[in-house]
C-alpha cells in the first residue's frame, strides 16, 4: 500500500517536475526540474521492483518465498525514503519572492 502512495507520488512528480512543499517539509523551500523528476524516478521505483522481486522469489522459494519477499519489500521502502531525504535535503533552494510581486490579502 505504502509503495502504491510512493509511486502515486513519483509519478506526480515526473510529470508536474516540482517537488511538492508537503515532500520537501517546508514552504519557503522548492525543487524544480531534472532534480525533481530525478526524485519523483526514485519515489515511483519501490512498486514495480516489489512487485518483480516478489514474483522471482516466489518461484525460488516457493511458499518461503512470501516471507521473503516482505522483508525485501520493507528493506526497498526504507532505502528509498532514506535516499528521497538526503536528495531533497541537497537538491532544494529557497524561494526568492520579488519586491514587485504583490499579495492578496
């Protein structure tokens, strides 16, 4: 269920290429770009490769292969988030507002 999120989220991220605030953690922080489809490429990966590795290990291991596959999974889940973290810890930049720009009050 988690990587289904994950991989709503990349994909989302690939297409729109910014990162959105709710990811990064803060507001006056962005990532556009090659760096954010980069990151949305990651946060889509752990579904389609949970699901490959899996079917693999369920045909070595057979009913073994189930528990197997779960550990994997969890493993896969924690990289990425980890991975996802460091890059958006690197990869952001603060938002420079404009002195001409006007808000809506």
């Amino acid at each position: 269920m988690l990587e289904i999120i994950l991989g709503i989220a990349g994909v989302w991220i690939l297409f729109v290429g910014k990162v959105p605030s709710w990811i990064i953690g803060k507001k006056d922080f962005e990532i556009i770009g090659m760096k954010a489809r980069l990151i949305g490429l990651i946060l889509a990966i752990p579904f389609p490769l949970s699901l490959v590795i899996g079917v693999i290990l369920g045909f070595l291991f057979g009913q073994d292969g189930v528990g197997y596959a779960f550990f994997v999974e969890i493993a896969i889940f924690i990289t990425v988030l980890i991975v996802v973290m460091v890059l958006t810890r690197n990869f952001r930049v603060p938002v420079v507002k404009n002195a001409n720009q006007q808000t809506l009050d």
